[in-house]
C-alpha cells in the first residue's frame, strides 16, 4: 500500500499537514489540492502548520503552497517547520526568521539566515538577510537578500513589486517615475551572472 502524500492532524495550535519527503513533490502538491477540496469548511478560518519533514523547500515550491492555501478563505500560515533531523542539519549552516505580520513603513528587520514574511512588506519597509527572503504577500519595499555575498540567494514573493531589491550587493532599482505593476502569479529575484532578473514561480522548475 503506497504511503500518504499529506497527513493532517488538528492540535491546540491549529492543523499540522505533513508533506512526505519521501513522495516526489509534485504529488504532494496533488494530494495537498485534493486535500483541502474535499474538506473545505474544516478549513475555514483554521490556523495552519507545514511540516515538510527532510525537505527543503525551493522558492518555487513554497510560492506554490502558499498559493494553494491562499485559495481558502481565512486561513492562516503560522510556520514552516521541518523534522528534527533536518532542523540539526539547517541550523548548522542557516537558521530562518518568520515573521507573522506585515513589516509596515519604517520598519528594518535583519536577520543572519533565511527571512520568511507571512503577510506584506509596505512601502518604505526594509528587509535585510544572508540568505534567502520569501514573502507570503506582497513585496512593495525593499529587500536584500545574500547581503554577506551570497550569489545563490533568492528573493521570492506572492506579489513582486519591490521599491527595490537586491542580492549579494547588486542593485535592481525602479526607475525614477515609474510605478510598481505587479504580475499575477508568484514571481522570484535571481542572479544571471552580475544581473538581477524577476521571473514567475513555475512547476516546471521543481526540483
């Protein structure tokens, strides 16, 4: 008998969904839509867990449960948390900062490791990381990401439309005059070579 992509158990803190790590991702992005079509009114208005056991999220990949989620009126992501054995493995190289509020104007948040934003960056908000930094939002501040040098940094983002945004110390600024236009799809800031480009978080680069 095949194991269960997803398991959901309900807690005092909410609902914990476990993704298996040992099933291929985009199975247990199917099973996660089945999931929750099947069980809507469970969901509604619930305060949500995601455990992703030993795997480690891409960009692409938490833009997309992000994005499932935002389906469903009312429901909160409170944290992504992994199995022990992978907490002992990241902790030794990168710890993550999650933030569960928008960070409004005039607010600067830094972080040694990973910042992950569970609402939106306001314009005239900073956030500042040595890894990567992902919004579950809209980025209409500014960000940098890798800010030690790391050239492997991401900024990614439910809504892409940053006042600025860099990595590992190159700049992609908006032009003076114009205005943010954000896509309606996921988008994440990468380095091509010494260059800045913003593409669409796809399927197609699961890994």
């Amino acid at each position: 008998m095949p194991e269960e992509a997803v398991l959901f158990r309900g807690t005092r803190e909410g609902i914990h969904i476990y993704l298996n790590d040992e099933v291929e991702f985009p199975s247990v992005v199917d099973s996660l839509e089945q999931r929750l079509a099947t069980s809507q009114n469970f969901f509604q208005g619930a305060r949500v867990v995601i455990n992703t056991g030993r795997r480690t999220l891409s960009a692409d990949q938490m833009a997309t449960v992000s994005q499932i989620l935002n389906r469903y009126e009312g429901v909160q992501l409170v944290r992504l948390e992994q199995s022990k054995a992978a907490q002992k493995q990241s902790n030794s190289e990168m710890t993550a900062l999650v933030v569960e509020k928008p960070v409004r104007s005039g607010q600067q948040l830094y972080h040694p490791g990973h910042i992950i934003v569970i609402g939106d960056v306001n314009p005239g908000a900073e956030i500042v990381a040595e890894g990567n930094i992902v919004i579950m939002g809209a980025l209409r501040g500014t960000a940098h990401a890798g800010y030690a040098g790391n050239k492997s940094a991401f900024v990614a983002a439910n809504v892409m439309a940053p006042a600025q945004v860099s990595i590992a110390g190159i700049l992609a600024r908006r032009p003076d005059g114009d205005s943010p236009v954000a896509a309606l799809e996921p988008e994440v800031a990468r380095l091509r070579g010494e260059q800045i480009v913003i593409e669409p978080c796809q399927r197609s680069s699961y890994e």
